[in-house]
C-alpha cells in the first residue's frame, strides 16, 4: 500500500514563503500530499444492495474497520457518515478508512473533512470588561440637509455636542440611531470621532423619522455604548424621482401616456407636477402639464411613432426619466472591485442585466442575519450544520438557516467574535440595489442561505448534502428544495492538507466529487474559493474537487493578494482556475477610503449573538468567489438553460490580464489561474452568442 511521506518539510516551508514554489520536482502528484488536518469521521458508499445494518446489529463495515463508528447522516446518492467520537488526525482516519474498504459490501470510502470560513478573521478578540456607560450626549439637533448635488437623495444633518461624564474612559465613536415608526424600534449605525454625521442612506423623503444618539467610550480594550440623547424628529424632503414610464418612452398610437404613480417618497416628500413632451422627427412637438400619472395630448397625428420625455419638478428641483442604470446605493463608490482598472468591469455588464429574479444563487455558508440590503433579496434555505454543539442554534439539521453567531472560546480562552461570514458572502453576490448601503454584483438575482458552517467551522458531510439539497436533489429526511439553485457559493477551505479525492479509489471521484458531478448534471455551477494560506491550492478542501471554478483572490492593483492560494507548478489541474477581487489588505494605496484594500459587503454589528445590521470590510478568497458567483449568476439570468462548462468558456474567454510585471503576470504556470473574471466582457460574449 502506498505511503504518504516525503514533502512534509517543503508542505511548512511553503506557508510562510512561496520563493520555494519554482523548483516543481517531476515526481510530485497527489499523491505524495500529507494530510495534515482533522476528521470528523468517515462518509461510506455501499454496494447496490447491501443494508447499512448488519443482522448483528452493528453498522456494516465497522468490524472490518476494527473501530466503533456511529452512524449519522443519509446524504443522498447512498453515501452515509460514519462519525468518529472525537475527531481524529487525518492520517489515523485514512488507516481505518483503508480497511474498511477491505470490506466486499462497501463501494468506497471517503474521509469527513473539517473545514473553516476561507476569510481572513480580522477584528479583535478583547472581552468586554465592566467600565462605565457615558452620560447622554447633549443639544441634539436635526436639520433637512437637501444637496442640489444628490437632488433626489433624502439627508439629515445632525450635530451634538459630547456627554457630561465619560467616567474616565475616552470616546471612540458615536452610535446614531434612527426610527421610522415613532421610536417602537430603532436601527443602528457606527460613526467616528466627529460631533455631526449626515445621514443621506436609508431614509425616505416625506416620512417622519426619529434620530438619537450614543457615545461610545473605550477603557483599554473594553468599550461600552453610553446612554442615548434626547430624541429628535424631522421629515426630509427632495427633488422628484425619475418617473418610470410604463410603456417604455414611445408613443406609438397611444395618445394618453402613463407613467406608474409616485409614492410619496419618489415625489420628494412634496406635490408634483410632470411636463410629458411628445416628439417626432419633421413635426411639431406637443406638451402636457399634469400632476396625475396621465397625459391627454391634444394636435398629435395619428399613426406617427412619438418619443416621450418626461419631467416631474417639486419645489426642491426637476427631474428627468432616465433609461441608463447607475446605483444610487450610498457605499457604490466604495466598491471598488466593481468598477477599478483591476475590478470586474461591472457597469458594462449592467447595461445589459442586473440579473433575473428567476435565478437562486446558494450561500453554502454560516447561515444569513436579517439586513435591510439583503431581506428582500432571500428565497427559504435550509441548516445543515448537524454538529448540536458547533450549530450553535440547539439542535442539528433544521429548517432555519439563520446564523445564529459562531462566537466561540479559543484554547487559550480568549473571546473569537462572530464572524457573520454568509451575511458577508452574501452581499457581495445579490445586495439590494435600493440607494441604501451597497450593491451586489447581481442585485436582482435572489440568495438561499444554507447552513454548512458553524462555530469553528464544518464537515464535508454536511457540504454534500448541502449541495445536494441547493442542486434539488434528494437528500433523507429534508423536503426537496423548492427553489433549486443555479449557482452555488463555497467560501470555505482547509488550513491542513485536505486531499478531496478518495483513498485508494484510483482516481474515482470521492463523495464531494460525486455531488459536485450530481450537482453539475442538475445545470449547476459551483464556486470555490481557493483558501487564504498562501500555499498550493491543492492542499484546500472543497476548492480542491472537481468540478468547481475554484477562485483565487487579487487586490487593488491585479496581483495575488498575499494570503491567496495559488497554482502550483505541475499540479495535475487542481489549483486556481480563476481570479477576482478579494481584497488585500497590504495593497491598500489606492483604494477608497476606509476600505483598506479589502471588499464592503453587509455584516452585523454584534459580537456574539446577532444584533444590529451594518457593513464591514474583510479580505479572503471568500470575498473572490462570491465575486465570481455574481457574474455567473448574470449569465444564467440572460440564458437559463447555459451549463457549468459553457459559464466557464464565457469566463474564461474574456478574462482581464493580471497587473503587468507581476507575480501573477509573471508565472508562467498558471498561478493565479487563467486571468481576472471580466463581468462586462462575459455578458457582452454571452449575448453575441444568442
Ligand atoms: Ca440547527
Ligand atoms: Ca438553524
Ligand atoms: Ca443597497
């Protein structure tokens, strides 16, 4: 039986350099890869026919293995989990998963791996110690802060002046609050140092909102939200939104035009009235002034193709309907990897497609928060974090995906936040485009949350029947999926050496394959990231099955990011395919400010448990792949019926080049995978095939 020995010492000198990654030595394969990670236990295929319990009782197999195995989960397609008691180095598990494929009733077998969040952790870990909540900031006031700059954005200005008693820790910010139900329940949103904010997200002209105001004081590492000011109110108005003809801006024979009736908020909070103008070429135009949704136009010819403008005008300003799509949502221009010279070119794209509501893009992920830029964007999800301790919500798989936080306590005992990392994933692909916060590559697509990670990570179990279940295949004892997925984000990798291909198996796909196979049959597309190690992306479990587009992760200026996986010299096809901004934070020069280099994408502000909605910025391959997810989620919502290799094709075929001169630029073998994902350039190529 063969061995897996001999690169140890090369596998740790890669983490911390990747000069080493040239000299490629001819014997290298999979392998010769050590696996260096944990198992949960063991997945099993049986033999058409055999029963999973023998007639004495005991789980088929177990007694050629030698060992106690409890038997999980049914996962589909024949595959259960045998669970070890407490997870076991990889190694170990390989030994008993080799004789239990001695057994002649068993078909293969595959290792369960552990897996964690392919992001970056970045924030702290300080526990909150007992210090004293300042005093109510004081003199709150709130004016309309209308700009003739953003005319039909709604703004208030606050300013305040500090709290009376910090009880000796310093202020490090302001949590300002506002409320649009008269204070019955409030939202929250972080600020600076400053004594004024103006808030032009997230508000609607014409309603009348509450605002107030905390001091937020730090004492060493510990900080602590201070009491609230005095409430104010006020009601912003602004300029008229752009009206939305309803039958586009052609008057054909119709002689009454409508446009679909304002709300109170389009119309800037205040009374308005629209000029229609009609025109065509060689006659005279006509006019119409109305403060209803129709126009009677009188002196048109009949027959004759009219074009229709139209202006709606309050007393803040005038407004013109406008067919070219440009977000409005606030935090846009900090997206840079949307639009910059290494971003994703996704304006282009979007004069063709912001993407259909018919197309589910699933987050295989650590669940989803509620967030006003993602609640109108979720079709039902499911949990299938089966661990009851890792679940974190009491119980295994259940209908539920809501994360319920994977705060945890590390083996030196100190606090690790929750890291909200499906709400993150999630906004990067399909955030709503609605003025508030920012836009997801594909904002009119929809997102299912499914549960694969809970505190500390997951299993390769519940990532098969994960993707199985996304697929609309069958998966025991959990209904079929109502919605199947199109497109399914893994945002996940190992930080050991996790092979995804079976032991002795010769090649044969293992469990993960086989769902990715099932899952690709069904008209899926699955994104992988490549792993945040900066080592071989072979060694990084799920990006390392086959199929998926596995994603690395570039920075600002088009080169790897310093902590992307990447392709090593002769690596039999498993690497990176492809890469896409994932932010790095050691490329941050250029980039807009607060954003450090790193992707804005929603998140939530409490440290355990969920509590307010927010945006935060974070770095990894988990950022990249969802990037990519997006724009395959564009070319299924333009030709629903396209498959996993024609998506890639598309992909692959309009790549941008990496930045000139560099490591990725430079490789000659692939490094980074085939060049950085173009939306604009894929969508154009799709739509020139139709
Ligand atoms: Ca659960
Ligand atoms: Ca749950
Ligand atoms: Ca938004």
């Amino acid at each position: 039986m063969k061995r897996f020995r001999g690169v140890a010492a090369l596998l740790l000198a890669l983490v911390s350099s990747i000069g080493l990654i040239a000299p490629a030595t001819a014997s290298q394969s999979n392998s010769d890869l050590v696996e260096t990670g944990t198992a949960a236990g063991l997945i099993i295929k049986y033999r058409e026919g055999v029963d999973t319990v023998a007639a004495d009782g005991l789980a088929t197999g177990s007694n050629a293995a030698k060992v106690a195995l409890t038997f999980g989960h049914a996962l589909g397609d024949n595959l259960f989990t045998a669970d070890f008691t407490d997870n076991l180095p990889i190694t170990q598990a390989r030994d008993i998963a080799e004789a239990l494929q001695q057994d002649p009733r068993v078909e293969f077998v595959s290792i369960n791996h552990n897996f964690s969040a392919a992001s970056l952790s970045v924030g702290g870990s300080a526990a909150l110690a007992a210090i004293k909540a300042a005093s109510a900031v004081q003199s709150l006031k709130a004016v309309d802060a209308f700009n003739k700059a953003t005319p039909t954005t709604a703004s208030v200005r606050l300013t305040w002046k500090a709290p009376k008693s910090l009880f000796g820790a310093k202020v490090t910010g302001y949590i300002v609050e506002y409320s649009s139900t008269n204070g019955t329940s409030w939202t929250a949103i972080k600020r600076g140092t400053a004594l004024s904010y103006t808030m032009n997200t997230a508000l609607e002209a014409g309603t009348k909102y509450s605002f107030r105001v905390k001091a937020v004081t730090t004492l060493k590492t510990a900080s602590k939200a201070g009491t609230a000011s005095a409430v104010v109110t006020m009601r912003p108005t602004t300029a008229p939104q752009a009206p939305i003809l309803a039958g586009g801006n052609v008057v054909t024979s119709v002689l009454n035009p409508s446009w679909i009736q304002q709300s109170l908020a389009q119309q800037g909070g205040l009374p308005v009235t629209y000029l229609a103008t009609a025109s065509a070429e060689g006659l005279p135009s006509a006019t119409c002034t109305t403060i209803s949704n129709t126009c009677a136009f009188t002196g048109l010819s009949a027959g004759v193709n009219y074009k229709l403008a139209l202006v709606a005008t309050n007393t803040r300003g005038s407004t013109s309907a406008v067919t070219e799509f440009k977000p409005a949502d606030e935090y846009y221009s900090s997206q840079w990897h949307l639009f910059a010279e290494y971003g994703i070119n996704l304006p282009t794209a979007w004069k063709y497609t912001r993407g259909s509501k018919s197309v589910v893009v699933a987050v295989l992920d650590s669940g989803i928060t509620s967030h006003p830029d993602l609640d109108s964007q979720l079709v039902s999800g499911y949990d299938f974090v089966s661990n009851k301790t890792r679940s974190n919500d009491g119980d295994g798989w259940d209908a539920d995906p809501s994360d319920p936080g994977d705060f945890y306590t590390d083996s030196r005992g100190n606090f690790v936040e929750s890291s909200w990392h499906g709400t993150h994933v999630a906004g990067i692909i399909a955030a709503a485009s609605n003025t508030i916060g920012i836009t997801g590559v594909a904002p009119n697509v929809l997102i299912q949350p499914v549960r694969a990670m809970g505190t500390d990570g997951g299993t390769s179990a519940d990532l098969i029947a994960a993707i199985n279940w996304a697929a609309g295949l069958s998966v025991p004892g959990v209904p079929i999926n109502p919605t199947p997925a199109k497109v399914i984000n893994m945002s996940m990798g190992t930080s050991g050496v996790s092979i995804c291909d079976d032991i002795a198996s010769g090649g044969r796909l293992g469990s993960t394959g086989q769902a990715l196979k099932a899952a690709k049959a069904a008209g899926v597309t699955s994104i992988s990231a490549a792993g945040n190690f900066n080592t071989d992306a072979r060694y990084s479990y799920p990006g390392n099955c086959f199929p998926t587009i596995n994603v690395g992760a570039t920075g600002f200026s088009g080169d790897r990011a310093w902590y992307s996986n990447y392709t090593m010299p002769n690596a039999q096809g498993v690497g990176v395919d492809i890469s896409a901004p994932g932010g790095d934070d050691r490329d941050q020069s250029q980039t807009p400010a607060k954003t450090e280099g790193q992707l804005l994408s929603t998140f939530n502000d409490g440290q355990s448990k969920p509590g307010s909605p927010t945006y935060a910025i974070e770095e990894g391959t988990s950022m990249a792949a969802p990037v990519v997810s997006g724009i395959v989620a564009l070319l299924y919502s333009i030709k629903p019926t396209i498959t996993f290799d024609e998506a890639w094709a598309i992909l692959s075929k309009t790549v941008k080049p990496f930045k000139p001169g560099g490591q990725c630029a430079t490789s000659t073998t692939g490094m980074c995978g085939i060049g950085i994902v173009n939306a604009g350039g894929a969508v154009e190529l799709l739509l020139s095939q139709k």
